[in-house]
C-alpha cells in the first residue's frame, strides 16, 4: 500500500492495512474479531485528532494524552483500554514512519512506562444465590407508575441479556422483540462491540413484555425503548446505576461495584455455569476477544 490512500482517506486506509499486511505481536494475522475492534478504536482516535486539528502525520505526544484525558469519560476503571489504545497507536504510527509519512513515533516514548498486568483484577458479579433473588425481584407485577415498571425493566435487561449500560441506552423500541414465543434484543455495534440479537433469559421476559406494552403506550417524540422523561430525554448512566442498587436492596444482594457491568459478569458467568463454551458466551456479550469471559470461568469452582 502506497502512502497516498492515508493521506486522502485515513480510515480506507487503515482499514485496508488491518485486512492485507499488519500483524500481532506473534507475526500472525489478526483475527476477524480483532480487526473489527481494531477498525472502531482507530475511527474513534482519527475523529478525536480531527476534532483537534491534529493529523495522523503530525500528532505527538500532547495529542495522546489528550486523547486518553477524553477516553477516561467513557472507559470502565481498571480496565486495560489505555493499554490497548497505546499498543494499536505504537503499531500504526511504526507503519506510518516505515511508509515515510512520519518521522518519529511518539507512542513509543509512552509506552516503556506501561506494562500489561500479571494478575487482572478478579471480575464482580452476584453469587448464584443472589441471582436468583434478583432474577425474583425482577418478576412481571403491578407497578404504581410507569417509572417504577421501568425501572425494574432496565435490570431485568441487563441481568438478562448482559448488554452494556451504553448499549442499553441506545435500543430503540423495534430492537426488543417480544412478540415471539422466545424474546429477543437486537444490540447495534457500538465502539469495537459487535452487532447481535440475545435472546432473553426465560425469567425476564414477562417484564419486559409488560414494559414494551407499556412504552408502546406512551406518547413520546423518540424511539429509544428507554426514556427519562415522557419529552423522551436519554436515560444517564447514573440513572442505571441507581436502578441496579435499588434492585439490589429489593433482593437483598450486595456487591463492591453495584454498577450495570455487575449484571453484565453474572450474566457471562451464569451462562458458563451452564455449559455454554467460551466462544458462545463472548458472541452472546459482542466480546471481540475471550479475555473477559476466561476471567469469568476462572471463578467457577
């Protein structure tokens, strides 16, 4: 690949560059998976150099961390995003210097003071016990209000389908199915997440069948399935952390991160527990890797 394509189209040509030459650590092909994570997480670096009036020619060190200092919003403390973001910006800005459209690689200087950790932290999630009482507490029942019925919708969700908070808060109404005998949520790709239909765990659908009546009923200016207020505004995520912690007290369950990625692990884990391998387990989460679920067998006796 010539040098010209980066220069007019950046995001052709890194796509490009992924599917034909570039290579792991190991000198072997990155897999399918891999290279659709890596597509998402280079889209999301350009546009931010973009936004800053930077280019993939000439943007240093500054324009790294303030890269990082914009991805600390959005990314999961403790997790290895940084990491990964470094490594796949140490890899391009390499090929680039071998392409001549640079001269110095400034993720290289970063990247001798990171190292991947030998022990990943042991990942949350709710015993068996405490599931079941959750998946209890998230039974079809009279509500007093429409807020409450949602509420208890929005963690049967995501104890059900083990979608993400982020990927929760953008499902519109056509993407919940319930009018089959198996219900389903069709989950948009977002970020390096793949795009898939979850069925739903057998103890959450009645609720959610409940709720989507309900939503269908509502008059509201928006298709999100979730919404804060009947103008339609977007549902926050410290709206669904409060709806996990308040299920939580209903169940009497307790964790050290009450958060949605809590249900998000005991959904994997739970589905393990039940035989499904690894690969099934990380399709069903949109994992581009088995990383997270490896973690997750790891604390099944």
């Amino acid at each position: 690949m010539t040098g010209d394509l980066w220069l007019s189209d950046p995001e052709a040509a890194y796509n490009e560059w992924q599917r034909e030459e570039a290579t792991g650590a190991d000198r072997r092909a990155f897999a399918e998976r891999s290279i659709v994570q890596h597509r998402a997480m280079f889209a999301r670096f350009h546009r931010y150099l973009r936004s800053h009036q930077a280019t993939l020619t000439g943007f240093g060190t500054d324009d790294i961390d303030g890269f990082f200092a914009h991805l600390e919003r959005d990314c999961e403390p403790g997790t290895l995003t940084r990491l990964r973001y470094l490594k796949l910006i140490d890899r391009l800005t390499r090929h680039l210097t071998a392409l001549n459209l640079r001269n110095d690689n400034p993720a290289a200087a970063l990247l001798t003071g990171e190292r991947w950790p030998e022990d990943e932290p042991t990942p949350v999630f709710l015993s068996p016990d405490e599931d079941a009482r959750l998946q209890t507490a998230c039974r079809a029942k009279e509500f007093e209000s429409f807020k409450d019925l949602r509420n208890v919708a929005i963690v049967a969700l995501l104890l059900g389908t083990g979608v993400t908070a982020a990927e929760l808060r953008a499902l519109s109404k056509d993407d919940l199915d319930v009018s089959q005998s198996r219900a389903s949520v069709f989950v948009k790709k977002l970020g390096p997440r793949i795009a898939r239909r979850v069925p739903v765990d057998s103890f959450a659908v009645d609720i959610l069948r409940a709720y989507a009546k309900a939503r269908a009923a509502l008059s509201c200016p928006t298709n999100l399935l979730f919404v804060a207020t009947a103008a339609g505004k977007p549902m926050k995520a410290g709206t669904l952390g409060q709806c996990v912690q308040a299920s939580l007290r209903d169940a009497n369950a307790a964790a050290a991160d009450e958060s949605p990625r809590l249900l998000r692990n005991t959904y994997g884990r739970r589905h393990l527990a039940e035989g499904k391998t690894n690969e099934q387990v990380s399709s069903l989460m949109g994992l581009s890797s088995h990383r997270t679920v490896t973690r997750l067998r790891e604390t099944i006796p």
